[in-house]
C-alpha cells in the first residue's frame, strides 16, 4: 500500500505560477511512474504530467513549455511547477503513483487550481 499526500495548488492569476508537491509513504519500493492529473467540470480526469523514476517524462500538449515536474526519488516526492498559468488550467489536480509490475495507481485527494483571467 502507498499514502499520499498531496498539496499546493489555489488561487492564481493568468499568466501566474503555482506548485503542487506530492509526498509517498509506506509501499514507495514498488513505485515506477508519479505525475499529477486534472479534473475539470462535466471533463474526463486527464494526464497533466508524469516522470519515471528513471527521469522520463510525460505530458500533455496542453502544458507544454509551462508545466515542469520533477521528482526525489530518495524523498519519494514529485513536483509541478506550473508557469504562464491560464483559466483553461482550471480544475482539480491529483497526485497520482503507479506500482512498477502491476501499473496499479494510487490517488492523492485532489487539490484545486482557479485561474482567474
């Protein structure tokens, strides 16, 4: 089993930056991937960004050149460091971990991130 703790995100103006940070406990051998989703309302929970714990990356379009995550993995922690914010970024981000043999995943409880124009 793996915990996490999640936290970050809130209020923003367009054009602002914000960070989320993402804490593992308990099971965190067992980890490979740790990224972050999003949630808008009436939209499906979709891939913001993700790292390997071997540093591969991976993204959505969306947030390409703006976005940045990085990842301790002797921490067991990821970070998103979310640049040039925009209203479209608006929803609930979730920390999400993968298990290495099973692709099992485990949530953070959400965060929310309002942009404002």
């Amino acid at each position: 089993q793996v915990q996490l703790v999640d936290s970050g995100g809130g209020l923003a103006q367009a054009g602002g930056s914000l960070r989320h940070s993402c804490a593992a406990s308990g099971s965190t051998g067992s980890i490979n991937a740790m990224g972050w989703y999003r949630q808008a309302p009436g939209t499906q929970r979709e891939l913001v960004e993700s790292i390997s714990r071997g540093g591969r990356t991976n993204y959505a379009d969306s947030v390409k050149g703006r976005f940045t995550i990085s990842r301790d993995n002797a921490k067991n922690t990821v970070t998103l460091q979310m640049n040039s914010l925009k209203p479209e970024d608006t929803a609930v981000y979730y920390c999400n971990v993968r298990e290495v043999l099973s692709d099992y995943a485990y949530w953070g409880q959400g965060t929310q991130v309002t942009v404002s124009s």
